[in-house]
C-alpha cells in the first residue's frame, strides 16, 4: 500500500491505490468546522453558519475545479461535499487548509421493521 496523507479513510486509501489515475472517483470531503456565534436567534444562526458554509464551500469549490473535478452536492449543517474528481487529484485535495477528512461515500440502507 503507497503511503497516502493523513486525512484519506483507509477505504478511500486503499481504492486509490487500485484505481487509474484518470479514474473519476466520488468523494465526500469534510471541511473543519465553523466557528460560529452563540449569540442572536436560532434563526440567526442557522442563516450564519449557512451564510459561512457557503463561503468555504465556494473555495473548496475552486480547489477542486482547478484539479478537474466538481462538487456534486453539499450539506451545511454537517459541513460536507460530495465531490467528483479524477483519483490522481484526491490526495492534494485532502491536502488542503480547510479539509479534515476526505472519504468514500456510504450507502445507506433502511432499517427493516
């Protein structure tokens, strides 16, 4: 297994180690979290930390367009994005100021009743 930067999941470590470098691979890219004010209405604060996360987004959005990839969707309130991009480009995204974490995608399942 190649050494990989700290912030890859294993899986994802481990799939891009098996992949072409051209290969596009779907990726979900926590970014830190924000700090954000205590003070004001809870509506104040959720239209602040969405007003934040749209600003982070549209950086992360940059980085990784100049890698040749593109955001597919994205999630304020737990300050994730899904992200499509060639596997060669993962790790210096994963390298990036504002990334923590860097992983495949789960699927989830319902629950059986």
């Amino acid at each position: 297994m190649t050494q990989r930067v700290g912030n890859l999941s294993p899986e994802l470590a481990e799939r891009l180690d098996s992949a072409a470098a051209e290969t596009q691979i779907d990726v979900i890219v926590e970014l830190r979290p924000l700090a954000i004010s205590t003070a004001g209405s809870k509506k104040d604060r959720i239209a602040a930390a969405q007003e934040a996360f749209a600003r982070e987004l549209h950086t992360l959005a940059d980085v990784v367009e100049d890698l040749n990839g593109h955001v597919v969707d994205s999630a304020w309130l737990n300050q994730t994005a899904r992200v499509v991009m060639p596997a060669r480009a993962v790790e210096e995204l994963a390298a990036a100021p504002d990334v923590v974490r860097v992983t495949l995608p789960r699927h989830m399942e319902p629950e059986s009743v």
